[in-house]
C-alpha cells in the first residue's frame, strides 16, 4: 500500500516537472520569436506621464492608456513615434523604435508632459 501510494505521489510529482518544463519552453520560445510577445504601459493621468522613463527592447510595443478626462498624445519630439490623440480611457498601442537610444517625449496638446524612452 505504502509502495504505491508513493508511486502515485511521483508520477504527480513527475507530472508537475512536466508540466512546468514545457511552461518553461513555451516562455523561452517566446522570447526567442522576439520582443514582438513583451510589452511595457505607459499611463496618463493628471497630466504625466507614468513612469516618466521606461526602459525597452528595441521594436517592443508600448501600450499606453490615458485615465484623464482629456485628450493626450505621446509624441516624440524627433518624430519617430506618434501616438495621436488619445482620449478619455482609451488605450492605444505604438512599437518603439528599433535603434537603440534615448527618446523624449511629450504630449503634442499640453507640451509641457514629458516622458522619456529608452530602447537598448
Ligand atoms: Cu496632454
């Protein structure tokens, strides 16, 4: 009785080692088909940014939500991104550049919102 009863606990156990290596496979096979599967939120509220600095991997996408009652944008100020306008409790979804680098923004509508990005 005693023998089976810890053959039944190592094949659960055996399972669970299963089981979580292929969980471990499937989170390596993602990141190995690129920074397309990460992304990083930005959100708006009272006017900031926040975080005000985020840290990516080139080309990852960078969610960002706006929880005021206005309409924002996340703008880079060289250009290279741009999300628009972006309203009241809407969401909208932009990659981040694919060279490394520093990126300031701001917010097109109120300038003096700054963020800043950095892809490295
Ligand atoms: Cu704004």
């Amino acid at each position: 009785m005693r023998t089976s009863a810890s053959r039944a606990l190592l094949r659960t156990l055996m399972g669970v080692l299963l089981a979580t290596s292929a969980s471990f496979g499937v989170s390596s096979v993602a990141g190995a088909s690129g920074s397309a599967a990460k992304s990083v939120t930005i959100t708006i509220k009272n006017f900031m940014f926040s975080p005000m600095k985020v840290t990516v991997e080139p080309g990852e996408k960078i969610k960002v939500v706006n929880k005021d009652t206005v309409t924002h944008t996340l703008t880079a100020t060289g250009g290279q991104f741009n999300t628009g306008n972006v309203g009241h409790n809407a969401t909208k979804t932009f990659q981040a550049p694919t060279k490394r680098g520093t990126y300031d923004y701001i917010c097109n509508i109120h300038q003096y919102m700054m963020g800043e990005i950095v892809v490295k």
